[in-house]
C-alpha cells in the first residue's frame, strides 16, 4: 500500500470536496432549466458552493505552502554545501516528507563521500611516502609529454626541482635523445624499453642512469612511466672489478716472467758460470719474495674487504704500537739515509685489534720509506684530534699530485708504476690501509703537496676506558 504525507491526504481530501461542490451546483443549474423550483433551490445552493470554493482552496494553498515550504531552505543549505558547509539545518530534519527523506539520503551520501575521500586521501599519501622512500627515480607522462608526477630521487638524478618538472614538457626540461627515442618507440609499439643514459654535469659528477620505459595498461591514456636506476656505483665497480683482473694478472706475471727468465738462463749454462751464476739465483729469490709479498698483500685485502677477518677489539696503547712497529723498520730505515721516528705527546688509548693497527702502521711506514729519499725523515705519532684519537704518519718525500690522491686507495693504484715496481711496491697497501681503518670503526685520510711530502692521518674509535 502507497504510504502518502499527511499534507498530501489534506490536499486530496480538499480538492475532492472543492470537486464536488461545484459539480452539484452545475448539475442545480442544469435541472433548473425544466423547473422554476430546481433553478430557485440551485440558485440557493450557490452561496454554500461558493464558501467550499473559496474554503477549499484556502486549505489547498495552505498544504501547498506547507508542502513546498522546504524547498527554499533545502536550495539554501545546498548553496552553503558548495561553499564548503556541509551541515543540514535541524529544521529540514523536522521538514515533512518527501523532504525529510531527502535529507537523510543527502546526509548519507556525504558520510559515503567523505570515507571515500578519506581512502583517496590515505592512498595518496601513502603512495607519496612509498615513492620517496624509494632509491629509484619514478616519472610519469601523459600523451602530450607532460609530466604527472616525479619523485624525490628522479628530481635528484636529473639535476631538477620538482618545481621544475611538475607539469611541464618532460623533452623541454630533460633534453637527452637517447631517452626521447625510447618514449617514442614505446608510445608507439606499447612494449617496454630500457637504456642507459650519461646525465650532463650541471655543477656535479655525470651520473649513470639505467632508464626503463614502460607504457600504461590502458591505451586510452597513452600515458608513460619511467623508472630511473643510478648504476653509477655499479659500472664503477664493474670497472673496478675489470681492472683488479688486470692489474693482477700483470702484477703476478711479472715476477713470474723474470723467474721463467733467470732459471732458463741458469738452464742454457749460466749455471757452471762461477761469476754470474749467484747473481742469477738472488734474482730469482728477490722475483719470488715479490711474488710472495703480492700473494700475501692479496690475501691481506680480501679478508680486510669481506669482514672475513676475524678481529679481536680490546683496549690498545697507540703509543706502544707505534714504537713497537717503527723499531722493526728501523734497519730499513738506516739503510735508505732516512731518519724515522716515533714521537708520543699524551697517552692514547683506542677500541681495536692490536693486530690491524700493526699492519695499518708497516704498510704507512712502509709506503713513507719507499717514497722519501736520503736525507729525509718519516715521523710516526699517535695523538688526539677534538677528543678523538688517530694515528700520523708524516714524510718529507716526493709528496702526491691533487689529481692522484682520491685514487692512491685503489688497488694497484701507483703514481708512478714503474717507480713503484722498482722500490718494491705492491700497490695494495695503501688499499689495505683504507679497508682495514674502516673495520675498526675510522677511517684514513690524506693531505699532500708535490715536493714538501705527505701526511696519512687514520682517525680510530675511542676506548671507554680513554
């Protein structure tokens, strides 16, 4: 059964009596025509059906105000909803049906609205948060070119603000044609592309970039992401890795080459040769203890680079171990005219291996005897820089050129190669130096001028016992 308002049974129930009041009256007049008393009791009828009119349609304005009435209140508070005000009036909660209705449905459209405005919200953030945490660049495109979005890393990578990017044409920002030819080939084939690309210095290092190019699932965009992977790193160590090859291949071939050399001399009648047979035999022992000390030094740097090695951190005396090492080169030290010395300011105490502090000395004293000549001196100190405790080797030798010095930790790294070789140099001290300062928590450092010598500073962890 229809359930109507009461306002609208008030308005039937009006019309229908307003109805029927002026049909009896024309129905009066219409019999009045055959008599004269029909037309006497249809005239007196007529006033009563005139009151009915007229109170009839009293009553039906009056519901009909009452029905629309709301109507102008319910357009002023939508109004007030596009202006921001979402709150109903309580007087439409009272408002009579359909009215009341309306505002419920209405009210309850704006709670669903604003939860979901809330999800909107909540996975925009959230997908803000993930791709700034992310290490890869992330830049999407629409059809025109323009970009939609671009993430911290990409802003970095490119060398641009986000200010920069945001909206503009990504080929009038980013002008690389290797990455404009890869976004037209995916636009216009929809498969995946991927390059690698050199970033322009602008004010920094060239950078890397791996570059995959993937078109959106729906075609009706004809949107693109780019997703941007810095192999910088990577390709260095690639590099690197290539170059350790080498270098090791040549570095252990060339003792070999002078022992396959000497033995075959030695072999071919050097042997019966009284006057340079010996000179042979100590070139050949010279070759292999070379030989044995780059086997060593190998072995020395792989366990200082993979943490292999296995240390025992205790409370150690920088002092002691300074004096301990440079009296073993003080014999090597005599013999090149160079005056070593260790000096001891204040007591310093670190947190480390006695072990790997040992060999961080040998090699930096090592290192400093081979590059100072006669006359000059080596200083070995152990002191404290701002609290912290670190250990100095000073020489007055040759010294590094500015554009050597960020490479002098490589392996096999030599300034002079062929001076290197011949003083006996491994080209893995330095290396071995760097690898294990950082395993005890520090670090090694260089400052060096041609000519006026070197300083190799290694800053340590302090012992809570200092």
């Amino acid at each position: 059964m229809i359930k109507l308002p009461s306002a609208a049974w008030r308005f039937l129930l009006v019309f229908a009596l307003v109805e029927a009041s002026v049909a009896a009256a024309f129905l009066l007049l219409a019999g009045g025509r055959e008599t004269p008393e029909s037309a006497v009791t249809a005239v007196s009828l007529m006033p009563m059906a005139l009151v009915l009119i007229v109170a009839g349609g009293g009553v039906f304005l009056a519901s009909l105000a009452h029905l629309l009435g709301p109507a102008g209140e319910f357009n002023r508070a939508i109004g007030r909803r596009a202006m921001g005000n979402p709150e109903l009036p309580a007087s439409l909660r009272r408002a009579p049906q359909p009215w009341r209705e309306l505002a419920e449905t209405l009210e309850a459209t704006d709670a669903e609205t604003s939860r979901r405005e809330q999800e909107l919200r909540a996975g925009i953030e959230q997908m803000n948060v993930v791709l700034a945490s992310m290490i890869e660049g992330v830049v999407a495109i629409d059809t025109g070119g323009r970009i939609q979005l671009a993430n911290d890393a990409a802003c970095r990578m490119l060398s641009r603000k986000l200010s920069e990017l945001a909206g503009q044409r990504l080929f009038d920002t980013v002008r690389y044609p290797v990455l404009r030819n890869a976004i037209e080939e995916a636009q216009l084939t929809r498969a995946s592309r991927t390059i690698e690309l050199e970033t322009l210095a602008l004010g920094g290092p060239r950078r890397l970039l791996l570059a995959s190019v993937t078109a959106l699932a729906d075609r009706s965009t004809g949107g693109l992401v780019i997703v941007l992977h810095d192999v910088t790193d990577l390709r260095r160590m690639e590099s690197m890795r290539h170059d350790f090859v080498a270098n090791v291949s040549h570095e252990l071939k060339t003792p070999l080459s002078a022992i396959k050399a000497f033995a075959e001399t030695l072999r071919l009648g050097a042997l019966h040769d009284e006057t340079a047979n010996m000179d042979f035999v100590q070139q050949i022992e010279s070759q292999a203890e070379l030989l044995e000390q780059q086997v060593q030094k190998l072995l020395e740097l792989s366990q200082a680079q993979s943490g292999r090695a296995v240390m025992e951190f205790r409370p150690v005396d920088l002092n002691q171990a300074c004096r301990t090492v440079v009296e073993q080169f003080r014999a090597e030290a005599d013999s090149r005219s160079v005056k070593l010395t260790c000096t001891t300011r204040e007591p310093v105490t670190v947190m480390g291996d006695a072990d790997a502090i040992h060999t961080i000395l040998r090699n930096l004293i090592s290192n400093a005897l081979r590059y100072t000549p006669g006359g000059g001196k080596v200083e070995v100190l152990a002191r404290r820089e701002t609290a912290q405790p670190l250990i100095e080797v000073v020489d007055s030798g040759i010294g590094i050129a500015p554009d050597h010095q960020s490479r002098v930790f490589e392996r096999f790294y030599r300034v002079d190669r062929a001076r290197s070789r011949d003083m006996g140099g491994t080209g893995l001290g330095l290396a071995i130096v760097k690898h294990l300062a950082q395993s005890l928590g520090g670090g090694v450092e260089l400052e060096s001028r041609i000519g006026r010598g070197s300083t190799f500073r290694v800053r340590l962890r302090d012992s809570p016992e200092s």
